[in-house]
C-alpha cells in the first residue's frame, strides 16, 4: 500500500455485484474513506443529507467537515470513531495520502478529529447499528456489514439492512422512489455517466 494511489477504480465483477444488490443501499470504500461506488439505493439514503455532494465524496470528510452529520447521524461520536478507526486501519500518517486526509481534518474539526486519532483503535468493526436520520422518511434504524475486497483492490463493501420493520418499511418507501441507476466513481464506464475521480482535494 504505502506510497500507492488510493484504489479508486471499480473490477467490473464488483461493479456487477453492487447491480445485484440493487435496491439495497451499498457503497464502495477506499482507504481514503472516499466513496467510490454505491448502489442507487445508497443515493437515496446519502444524497439528501449531503454525504455524496462533490465529485468524490469521502465519508470522513462529511463526518467532520459538514455540520449536516450532526444531524444526519443520531449517535455521530460513535460515527466518528468508527472513521477514524478505518483511516488508522493501515500505516495511517505514514501513508502520504492518509496523512494529507487527517491534516485537511485537522483544519477542519481540530480537537474532535486530533483527539481520536489519539485514542481510537484502529480497528473499525465490521458490522453494527447505525441510526440514520433521513429527511424525507425519519430515523432510521441499519444494520451495516463491512467487507474487505481483495488487498489489490484497496476497497471494502459496506452494505446497510434495515435493523426493524419500521426501518423496512421507510427503506421502502424510498425505493419506490426509483432513483437512477448505479454510480460508480472510477474509470470504468456506467449508465448514469458518473465522471472519472478527478486529482485534487478529497473532501466535499
């Protein structure tokens, strides 16, 4: 890893296997947090509340740089700790593109991004509840499943269920909605004409 360039092209078998888990919400992660692909679904959860704005959306950046997590998220220490805890995961400040990603969070959240990195493992749990606050359907209860890809790929899978019925039925509700198509942020041509990554900065 190291030295190399976050992971922001998608294999076209993973790109097939978000399509197959249409409408459930689903992204791509790099190392950089920055959200590489997602399912349709994912749009209608994320879009409304901010966190995919930017050409290269990264879920760290919209955790401590956008005062919408605040209210997109009903427990967001607990967000919080688990994005510093993935940014720790690998070499952390000796990877130079994870080091420039906490400098701009530093800026940006000062002691509430500077204090974790102190005290946070790097060790993000692989599943869990997340309390979603949506806009248009209310709180919302997900249980979210996190999976590694290959090391060659830089990129884990984190897929959101509906943790009660209430949480099913607000999820389904947005689905009737039909958002459009698959996106995925990479090289790799998609329907929905999402642009390559472009160089530059990471946070929305």
């Amino acid at each position: 890893m190291g030295d190399a360039v976050p992971g922001r092209d998608v294999r076209p078998t993973v790109r097939a296997l978000l399509e197959r888990l249409e409408p459930t919400p689903a992204m791509l992660l790099n190392r950089l947090n920055e959200i590489v692909g997602r399912t349709a679904g994912f749009e209608r959860l994320a879009g409304p509340v901010g966190l995919l704005d930017g050409a290269m959306p990264n879920f760290a950046g919209y955790v401590f740089a956008d005062e919408r997590a605040h209210a997109a998220y009903r427990y967001w220490d607990h967000v919080a700790d688990e994005q510093v805890a993935m940014l720790k995961q690998g070499p952390f400040r000796a990877d130079p593109h994870v080091a420039g990603l906490a400098d701009e969070l530093t800026l940006a959240a000062g002691d509430a991004f500077t204090r974790r990195t102190g005290t946070v493992p790097g060790l993000p749990r692989s599943n869990g509840i997340v309390r979603w606050v949506h806009p248009e359907v209310g709180e919302l209860r997900l249980a979210h499943e996190m999976l590694d890809l290959a090391a060659e790929d830089d990129q884990r899978l984190v897929v959101y269920l509906p943790a009660d019925a209430a949480s099913g039925g607000a999820l389904d509700r947005l689905y009737r909605r039909r958002p459009h198509g698959l996106r995925i942020v990479s090289g790799w041509p998609c329907a929905c004409g999402a642009p390559k990554a472009p160089a530059g900065r990471i946070l929305p």
